[in-house]
C-alpha cells in the first residue's frame, strides 16, 4: 500500500483527483492545500507527496517545497513528486533543488501520474519526457542569486531606493542589477523583465 | 442527456475532470483546451460549455470567452457555465459581459459543478455562494476602460513612448493615466500597479 498525499491549491480539482488516485487498490490517498501541507506530512507520513507546482497562496506562486521534505527528522521525509509544466522552467529548477524525485508534466495523462506515483514510491527517479525542454531552460536559467532578489522585490513594487536598502546596496548599484537583469532576460525594460521571469517561474 | 463541452487548459485535470463528469449517466461529455474551444463548439453543440476561467495560453490567462457563444450563429449557442475564483474578480466580470449563466466555485467541491451544470442545461441562473464576495469587488472595478489599455500595453513591457503611439495619446496624457491608475489602484507605483490589476483579474 503506498500512502500518497496529494497537494493542490484548487478544491474541485484536487477532490476530483484524489476520488481518481483512490480508485488504484494499492493508494491510500489523502489531500491538502499548500497552506496546511507542512502539518499533513507529519500527520499522514505519506510514502509518496504528489504536490502540484503552482500554488495559489503565494502572490508569485512559488511553492514552498522545502517544508514538505523536511531534512533532518526522526522518520524519512516523503518522496516528493511534482506536477509540472514545461513552460515554467523555474519552478522545474526549484523542485530539482527541493530533492524532487518525480516530476509529471501536468500536459499529460492521468495514468502518467500513476506511474510516477509508484516509481517515486519504489525510490526510482521518474520523468515524464515531455518535460525535458523545460529542464534544458531550467539549466539555462540566466539570472544571478542576487539578481532574482533585486528583481522579486521590483516585482512587488519596491522602488529602487527601496531595494537599495533592503539589500542595503547603492541607488546605482540597483540601476546596473535592473539593466543586466533587463538584458540577460531579453526584455525591453523593467516590467518586461518581471513578466518574463514571472512567465518562466523564475520569480 | 445534457451535452457538456469542458473546456480546461491543464490536460491532466481535464481529463480526469472529464471522466469524473462521465461517469453521471445525464451527462455525455466532451473536452478541451481553450485554444480548440471554438472550433469544438461548432462541432460538438453542447447544451452547455462549461469552461475554466483560467487560461494558460494568453499571456495575462484572459480567456476568449466570447467565442465560446457566437452571437447570431443559426443554432442556439451553448449555455455558458464559468470555474471561477472569488480573488479574480476581473474574470468574473469579463464572465458576466459575456453573458455566462453558471458560476462556480473552483474553491467548492465537484458536486457544485454537476448541480450547475443541470441547473444550467435548463436555462436557469446558478451562482456558487462563495462567489459573492467576488462579484462584490467586480461592480468596483476602479479603472476605466482607457486606463486599462493604458495598463495593458505597460504590462506588456511597452514604454511610455510606445503606448502613447499605440493609442495615439501624447506622452504626458499615458503619464497622467498612468498616476490614476496608481491611485485607483491603491498601488505604490506603475510595477505594483500590474501586478495587483493582474492579480486581480484585471488585466
């Protein structure tokens, strides 16, 4: 039996999948929003976390994967297994980062999930192949560490004296962040630049 | 027998959405992304569309709406039922100008949809409670029509310059539009102010 706990933010989807999950003899399947995921996996001790990547609570939908795997406790963490799409590299590279082992190209089957599910159950890697273009981009991600921050923070609206200190950095210091930024991304100005990255999961 | 067109763009949800919906023995059911919707239309008549407010392929997940009810064809159109979120209200408006009957809550649970679907199917109105808070903050929409092209092209990653060539306004007229839209937006400057009309809806 392998118990699988099913992340996703909208209701009527994530119900109807779970029903669709239950239907497998060898699933015992439970279900969770992003919001209360952390305490689920402690409560339930899934085999398997099939956690879909967007997540509606975060004004950016990055999904706070590291608390479904949290390294370091007294019983082995989840095996974690995304639900992903191509086109946003970014989040692919997260959940690569995250220890993900399993990763479901949501333009897929349902029955491409099964398998994963039970792959990543058996310890096994598991890709679906659709995805691979979207781990090429995620390898081609052409932002810095501290370049992402500088950007997140104009993507919430921050001014460039507010980044300025925030990161405590010059006025000028932030202009020459925004204008590599603007041209590694390939974007026209600064709200394109936002778009773009927000567009590829990166912010 | 009620026929469904289910027009959702993430196929792995479609599908088991699909097969979930089937399994009522009222409901023959048909699916699709948004970008074949309109074509399935035409082929598949259905009594009612039932369509995932979210779009993937656009840009900004405007979905086109419209197509889906071709106004002045020689068959009556589909009756159209919305998935909708309560926190985009700017979806639920652009729903209701297009003249959708059903409205339900991703937030609810499966059960809501196959209520609305029939409820629907016999020309009846059906509004997920939940909803209300939403359509409360769509009669408040701030922005006018202008200021929101205005908002679109800068979301775009258009320039000042560039907008005032597209609508064919002088650079100080977008500026001035650009600090309504500031204000009205409750925002801190022209980032923030996509990024919460996104948010929104809006845009």
């Amino acid at each position: 039996m392998i118990r699988v706990l099913l992340v996703h933010d909208v209701c009527l989807v994530r119900s109807v999948l779970s029903q669709w999950l239950s239907r497998q003899p060898d699933l015992r399947v439970e279900d969770t929003p992003w919001r209360s995921a952390p305490g689920r996996v402690g409560a339930v001790r899934p085999d398997v976390c099939a956690a879909d990547l967007d997540c509606s609570d975060d004004a950016y939908g990055i999904p706070p994967l590291g608390d479904l795997c949290p390294r370091g406790g007294g019983t082995p963490p989840p095996r974690l297994l995304v639900l992903a799409s191509a086109h946003r590299p970014g989040l692919l590279k997260r959940a690569l980062e995250a220890g993900a082992l399993g990763y479901v190209d949501k333009a897929g089957t349902p029955e491409q999930l099964l398998r994963g599910i039970r792959r990543v159950a058996q310890g096994e890697r598991f890709v679906t192949e659709s995805l691979g273009f979207g781990f090429l981009k995620a390898a081609e991600m052409p932002l810095t560490r501290r370049e992402l921050s500088v950007l997140t923070l104009a993507a919430e609206g921050a001014s460039v004296a507010e980044i300025a200190g925030s990161l405590h950095l010059s006025h000028g210091t932030v202009r020459n962040y925004m204008a590599a930024i603007t041209r590694k991304t390939g974007a026209r100005n600064r709200v394109d630049a936002i778009r773009i990255s927000q567009g590829q999961g990166w912010l």
